[in-house]
C-alpha cells in the first residue's frame, strides 16, 4: 500500500523539536531540564536531518560518542525525550510511516541502585555539626516521613495537619503528578511544632539545591568531629562511617524503616511510587534483622 512520506521527508529534526517543545515539553514538571536536553540534540549534526533520514546508526554513533565523557545515566536521560518525540511524531502527528530509530539501539546499561543505610548515630552527628537553622529539621522529618527534597522544600503549613498527623503533598509538589497523604510520626509531629512559622507559609524556606549543599557540608563537619574524636580515643575509626552519604539517602533509609511498619500496597501510598519494582530498590533492610524475625 502506497503510503504519503512527505511530512517525514520535509520536517527536520530541528523543526520536530520545536513542536515537541511547544506540545509536549511544554506540560511537563520538569521543563527547564528538557529544553536543556533538546538544546543538546539542536547542536547535533542530526538536527539539519529530516527525521525519515536518521537512523539507528545515527543514534549509535552519538550515543558511543557521549559515553566517552558521560555517565551511562546521562546519556540515558539525553536519549529518552527524542525516543518519545519519533513515538509522538509517529502516533499524533500523522507520520505514520516513521520508524523510531531509538527502538534499535541499545540504551547503556545504568547501575545507579544504592544500598547505603543511615544510622540513628550519623543523624545525630549531621545534625549537630549543622550550621544552619533548618537543616535538621530538614533531615529529622526526611527519614520519618520518606519525603524527596523538593516535596518537603514545597511544603506549606496549610498542608499539615498535626491533629490528625498528615501532612497532603498536591500533585503540584510531588515529583511524579500524584498527590497524597503522609501519615506522621510522634517524632515528626514533634519536629512541626518546634518550627517557627513564616510569612511565606512554607515549613522551610531554603531552596531544594541549598538544603543539599548544606547538607553535605554537615556531614564533612561531622565526619572530621569524628575522626578527631576517634583519635583522642585511640581507637580506629570507621572508613565507612559518614562517608559516601547523600541527602537522597535519607528517603532510602525512612522507605526501609517505613517497611516494617506498613505492607508493600500501604508503603508504596506513603513513599509515593507507582511502580513497586521501583520502590523494592529503596527497601535495603540488614540481613542480621531478617534473621531476628526468624527466631
């Protein structure tokens, strides 16, 4: 059957990207990001090509190319939106005959699965080398309650409920479009109502990327306290203690703590994963506590 390959013939991928940008990324949470990778892909040699020209070699090529200098999860990520914009072109705008050169290549294989467990004492210690006001606040309600960054950074009062302990995450907070409910903890009902309010009625007013930042300089702070500390001892210190730690870390030890509370159906409504593949990659629990259900 004759079919009509024009549009596929006559739009390059240049023009392709400025629709997709307008229709698509547009309605997206994360748009900054987006345009920031399909800027990356206007200054490649393929964008002059019209899309029924690029192929998977194409793509192959400038995928090996990158790896040379990226992470396999930043090539990734530069790969994904133009993958959906062939789909997109394929299934809404009429080019019913173009083939998704992305489907043919392999995408790298990324390993970014963590298994670090948070320790009440590394807490502690965070929290006191701390120099700023929030930030244990910050880090004591991130492991009681599993929240992301940007989730408690967007947090408002009108949100927290303490009487009936929850605090509601809208779909406009929360990184997936989904709005839910998180039940509280003593300790973390206790952490609100030590919080001074503010006239922008949010719980902390620090922006996502200068929550991290502090945090990882609580943490060089503690872990040189520490090791000053171990040395007046005259004892030998831990090379893991307080070492390789990342705040997104805390979610992954609150979802832990958290499974031994709620079943994988109710956490998963807590944590806030669709996907439960997903959320059995934030659930590390210590062989040795297995092993005490057992006995």
């Amino acid at each position: 059957m004759w079919r009509d390959t024009t549009r596929e013939e006559s739009t390059t991928l240049a023009d392709a990207i400025k629709k997709y940008k307008l229709e698509v990324t547009s309605n997206k949470r994360s748009v900054k990001r987006e345009e920031s990778t399909l800027r990356i892909w206007l200054e490649t040699p393929l964008a002059k090509l019209a899309l029924a020209r690029i192929t998977s070699e194409d793509i192959a090529k400038l995928r090996n190319g990158w790896l040379k200098s990226l992470a396999p999860a930043s090539v990734v990520r530069r790969m994904t939106p133009l993958a959906h914009l062939f789909t997109t072109a394929r299934k809404e705008w009429g080019m019913t005959s173009l083939v998704n050169p992305f489907d043919s290549v392999k995408k790298p294989s990324v390993s970014d699965e963590r298994t670090r467990r948070v320790s009440d004492d590394e807490i502690n210690r965070i929290c006191a080398a701390s120099g700023s006001p929030s930030l244990p606040a910050f880090v004591r309600l991130a492991v009681e309650t599993a929240m992301r960054r940007g989730e408690l950074s967007k947090l408002v009062w009108k949100d927290v409920d303490l009487k009936s302990r929850t605090a509601h995450l809208p779909k406009t907070v929360t990184k997936n479009g989904y709005e839910r409910t998180v039940p509280l903890s003593s300790i973390a009902v206790k952490v609100f109502e030590d919080r001074p309010r503010n006239i922008i009625g949010r719980v902390f007013s620090t922006a996502p990327g200068s929550v991290t930042q502090a945090f990882d300089r609580a943490v060089q702070r503690a872990r040189l306290l520490y090791l000053k500390e171990v040395e007046e001892q005259g004892v030998e210190p831990d090379s893991d203690f307080l070492t390789d730690l990342r705040l997104h870390d805390l979610r992954h030890e609150a979802t832990t703590r958290l499974a031994d509370k709620y079943a994988l159906h109710e956490l998963a409504k807590v944590t806030g994963h669709r996907d439960i593949r997903m959320l059995l990659r934030y659930y590390h629990p210590r062989a040795e506590d297995l092993t005490k259900r057992l006995a």
